[in-house]
C-alpha cells in the first residue's frame, strides 16, 4: 500500500490556525481594534508562510537519499545504537528553524516496516542532547535490496508536535511527503555504516532535493 500524497500549497494542519486567526483579524477590525487586528493579520500571514508545502523536483539517480528536511546540517557522525536499528551507524542532523518549510519527505524508496513514537522533553532542537531526550518518531523504512534505515523527527522548543501520515506496511518513494514537525525541529537520517554521506555540518539542504548520502 502506497501512502496519500499531501500536495496544495499549504498542508492541511495549517487550515485551523490560518481560519481561526483570519476570524479573530475580521472580528477585532468590526470592533474598531485597528492594532491588535493587524497583529492578528501579521500572525496570520506568518502561520500560512510556516505551513507551505511547495514541489520540489526530485533526484532520480539510483542509490540516491535526499533531504527529509529543509535546514542546516548539524553533524554528520558515527553512532552506536541499540533500538530499531542495532549495531554502529552514519547520522545526518537536520535543524529546521521556524523560516524553514516544515514538511518532511522520504529518503529513499522502500517499505515502511516500524514506526515507533517516544515520549520525551521539548529542548531546543539544535542542542545535541535533544537528539537523546527530546520527544521523537521513528520510522523504520527497508529497502527493495534489503538495506534499512531510520528517518527520525524531532520535536523542538516552541510548538511541541510531530505529525505523521504514515503508517507500517506502507510503500514509500524518494521524496514523497510523510509528514511535520510544527515550528523549529530537527530531522536525523541513520544509514548504514558502509553508506557515503555528501553532505558536511553547516551546509544548507532542502527536502526531497539535495543528495545527503548514498546507499
């Protein structure tokens, strides 16, 4: 089974917070509230700027991983580790900031195998420690060839929610839409050891379109 795309321009999460502020700027203007409606305006404006959800065009290279997230790259390291996937790994850190689109694509083809969800605090995302303590999702996805990797959503400081469209069992393509994290998160792709990253720390990337890796 093939996931539902999410396409429009802004994603759906985004329709009762853009509906609820564009009420609260008409209700404020009829009651003569000039300044607060146009803070309620600007608000408005910057929900439906946060909640975008543009094309993007897709590498079609085989072996291929691109960016789950827009952002900047924070580390690219070696880790060990003993949940879904057990054994030493290459990790890409993505930090999304609020300006960033917040709509999470898939890596690499394959089928969703395990989605494990974790509770957990609401650090900023950009501190290492809220890759290890910070609320997350999990998605376990395994290739046509049998390679496996993780895609990880982290939740951030300020909005304290991860949505996912996603569900076990589902067949994912390279940069197909699957979800969000709302106002400034962090996204981790876990690769086998043997995988090639082409990606460096401070580097900007952007989802479903720049190469992170190669399995």
């Amino acid at each position: 089974m093939r996931m539902e795309q999410h396409n429009g321009y802004i994603v759906r999460e985004g329709a009762p917070f853009i509906v609820g502020l564009g009420v609260l700027t008409v209700v404020l203007m009829w009651m003569g509230f000039k300044g607060v409606a146009a803070v309620a305006f600007a608000a408005m404006l910057f929900v439906s700027f946060f909640f975008r959800n543009p094309e993007r065009a897709i590498p079609a290279e085989k072996g291929i991983l691109v960016s789950p997230a827009d952002g900047r790259v924070l580390k690219v390291e070696e880790v060990q580790l003993d949940g879904l996937m057990k054994g030493r790994f290459r990790k890409v850190s993505i930090f999304m900031n609020v300006f960033n689109v917040h709509v999470n694509r898939a890596p690499y083809p394959g089928r969703v195998e395990k989605i494990e969800y974790h509770s957990g605090k609401f650090l900023s995302a950009d501190l290492d420690k809220a890759s290890a303590d910070n609320e997350k999702n999990s998605l376990l996805i395994r290739t046509e060839d049998g390679k496996a990797f993780l895609t990880i959503q982290i939740a951030g400081l300020i909005a304290r929610r991860i949505v996912c469209w996603i569900g076990e069992g589902m067949e994912v393509v390279r940069g197909q839409r699957f979800g969000l994290i709302c106002f400034g998160s962090r996204l981790e792709v876990v690769l086998p050891l043997e995988s090639r990253v082409l990606v460096q720390p401070g580097q900007k990337v952007r989802a479903g379109e720049t190469p992170i890796g190669v399995l």
